[in-house]
C-alpha cells in the first residue's frame, strides 16, 4: 500500500478525491450523497475539509480537532 500525504495538494484535488468517495464539498464542509453536511458523530459540529483525513484503503473521513 501506498501513502500520499494530502497536506500538499489542491483543495480542488481534495474536492475531487471526496467526490470519488461519495462526498461533495465547496471547499470548506463536506457534504453526504443527499447533500447534507456530514457531521462529527461524537461532537455533533459539521466536518470541514481544512481539518479532516481520509484513511487509506477505505471512506472513512475524520474529523481532526486543532
């Protein structure tokens, strides 16, 4: 397995990727398949792009704290 760090590309790229995932995003949240601002399961606040992870090898999208 590969792993390319995200930290580095365009936030189009990042756009492009989610939306290979299932996701959308304009930029700053990310969205489900219905359009609805994906939210943090433990917390309850919307997932934004500029603080998130994608687990390789899988959808998993985390919400990262700064």
């Amino acid at each position: 397995m590969e792993l390319i760090s995200l930290k580095n590309i365009s936030v189009q790229s990042k756009i492009l990727l989610l939306k290979q995932l299932g996701y959308q995003s304009e930029g700053e949240f990310i969205y489900d398949a219905e359009k609805r601002k994906a939210t943090d399961c433990y917390i309850d606040i919307p997932v934004r792009g500029s603080n998130t992870v994608i687990l390789p090898g899988s959808t998993i999208i985390l919400d990262i704290m700064n």
